[in-house]
C-alpha cells in the first residue's frame, strides 16, 4: 500500500475517533442538562415549601448569597419581578 494511502487511512480513522469522541460530548453535555434540570426542579419544589412561595414563582439566583441555605440567592418573581431583593440577603439580581 503506498504510503499516502495509509496516511489517508489513518487520518480518517482518527476523523472517525474525533467524531464518536464529539458525539459522546454532546450525549454526556445533553446527560447533564437533564440531571441539572431535574435537580434544579426538586431544589425549588424544596425551597418552595421553606420560604412558602410557589414554585413556579421562585428563581435562584447567580450570586452567591451569605445568608441562605444554598449558597445562593433566591427571587420570589410574584411579589419582585425585577429581581431587585433576594430573599435572604436583600441584594439584586443585577449589580455592578
């Protein structure tokens, strides 16, 4: 076999690699997003019965937050809908 051949031979194997290595990457990513979403959706159910906001109201923040429970900060979205007063530490959603 002439040695380009083989070259070309080898590099689509390794095209091949790098494609089942992207697709397994783009399964674990979808993978994650699931379990996130679902641990995101139990954490306000939990939340939701602490601070007596519904669930569907509730976001949790970015920030971190000193004084709640998470770590973080959370937003009651019927009673602030800018975000202007996290639940436990009075601090916005958006700062500077």
């Amino acid at each position: 076999m002439p040695a380009n051949v083989s070259r070309i031979l080898r590099a689509m194997r390794l095209a091949d690699d790098l494609a089942l290595v992207r697709d397994g990457q783009r399964m674990a990513d979808r993978l994650f997003e699931v379990h996130a979403r679902e641990l995101i959706k139990k954490l306000k159910e939990a939340m939701s019965s602490v601070l007596d906001v519904p669930v569907a109201a509730l976001e949790i923040g970015r920030w971190s937050c000193p004084t709640s429970p998470t770590g973080y900060c959370w937003y009651n979205l019927e009673k602030d809908h800018d975000r202007d007063d996290c639940l436990y530490c009075h601090e916005p959603a958006e700062r500077k």
